[in-house]
C-alpha cells in the first residue's frame, strides 16, 4: 500500500490519489511509466513525479523518517508490511490516565519474535533503547495513551511511522476496546487474564508496591497478550484495510 500512496507529496490531496487508482496504475514504479494516463493537470504531475521518485529513493535506503514526517498520521498504517521486519508492538502499563499526573509502570514491547517487559524500578529506562531499534511502531489507542506518556517521560525519543490500529480498524466495521475487538476476531486470552482491564492494571500495581509479587507476574502476562495480539489482529484484518482504502 505505500507504494501506491499519493498523499505524502506536498499538494497531493485524496482527490488526486483516488484519481490516480481509478486509472489502474499499480505502484510508484507504474505512475513513472504511465502517467500520461492520469486526468489530472500537468503541473500537479510534474510536483507528482519529483515527489514519487524521492519516494522510491527514500524507501529503497529504509528511510523510515522520510514517510513518518510526509505521510499524514491517519495513513502510517500503509506502510506496515514495508517495515514489518523493524516493527515492535507496544503497550503500556500506568498508574492512571494522565501523563500530567501519573507514571508509567510496564512499558511492553513485542517484535514479532520476542516480547520485552520494561517495568519501572527494575528496567524501565532501558525501554527507548529498546524502542530506538525500531522504525514502526505498533499500538492500539497509543496515539492518545501509550505514546504521549512516554514521549513525557522520555522526551524526543519518537521519531517512528506509527500505526495506530483502533482507527484503521474502526474504519473496517471494528469499534470498541482492544478486548472487544479481540473478541469479535474470535481471539481468545488465557484463564488467568481474562476479563482484566486497564484499570485492574492499575490495582494489580499497586498490589505489587505492597509486595505482591504474583500480581506482577499477572501483570506482566496481561501487558504480554496485549502486544503478541497486536501483531496477530493486524496480521488478521490487513487486507481488509487495504480493500475498504482502495475502493474495491
């Protein structure tokens, strides 16, 4: 999909790009070749084509920063496969709802291998090292949660492609919390965990300050199946995204 995205190129609008699919091209490579096919006036090709062949320079050296500062945020989604192998799925942990007031307690990262627990008075400043490995990050809900706490606990770490998947999915007919969307995909959470919220997480925290060490082992289970179903809900609906963006 992002090698058939328009939007990036300054003075590209949705009107331009859904022409430019109507007219059958395929890819970036394709508009190149045939351009001449698309209806659109000669000096928004011109800006199209500067635009397309520094999209293929920039993708061809794995320029993440390049499509993270040009694509509007709504669309990081279409880059997901082109940065799959650089990509980690994150959750956090916090004691409440405000990085004004409130702290972050797990910071969980999975990368399609290995799931990370970063956990605060153990390891938790070791989670933008981590993170720094990464081009594309994975959240649900994070765009308003999960990365406005770290950037407020670790200023200037994020210069990522994001995919925020509550609103692509949204946009497919999957509304609701990460739990019920699981559930309408059939995915299903071990006995220990289920029925735990965000703010369960919470008490289990605090549970774990008194010296309950079992409340964070359940804990960080918890915050594990959140980020190993990331991957596996993305995986699942991806190509409903693609057909629901296209048109077809």
């Amino acid at each position: 999909m992002l090698e058939n995205t328009y939007i990036h190129v300054p003075g590209i609008g949705d009107t331009v790009e859904r022409k430019i699919w109507e007219s059958g091209i395929r890819n970036w490579e394709d508009f190149l070749e045939n351009h001449h096919q698309v209806r659109i006036p000669k000096a928004k090709k011109r800006v199209l084509v500067a635009g397309i062949e520094e999209s293929v320079e920039q993708l061809s050296t794995g320029n993440h920063v390049f499509f993270s500062n040009s694509i509007p945020a709504r669309h990081h989604w279409r880059a997901y496969r082109h940065f799959k192998g650089d990509t980690a799925f994150v959750d956090i942990e916090t004691t409440g709802l405000s990085p004004n007031y409130h702290e972050i307690t797990i910071i969980g990262i999975y990368n399609g291998k290995e799931a990370k627990m970063f956990i605060k008075g153990i390891n938790l400043d070791d989670a933008v090292d981590e993170l720094s490995k990464y081009k594309q990050l994975v959240t649900f809900n994070g765009a308003r949660f999960d990365l406005p706490f770290i950037e407020s606990e670790y200023p200037g770490f994020f210069n990522h492609l994001h995919t925020d998947l509550m609103y692509p999915l949204r946009k497919i007919g999957y509304s609701g919390g990460l739990k019920n969307i699981e559930c309408m995909l059939g995915l299903k959470r071990s006995g220990d965990t289920v029925g735990i919220s965000g703010f369960d997480a919470v008490r289990l925290w605090k549970k774990y300050e008194r010296g309950d060490k079992k409340a964070l082992e359940l804990l960080v289970k918890y915050n594990t199946e959140d980020i190993v179903n990331l991957e596996t809900i993305i995986e699942m609906t991806y190509p409903v995204m693609l057909e629901k963006e296209m048109g077809k």
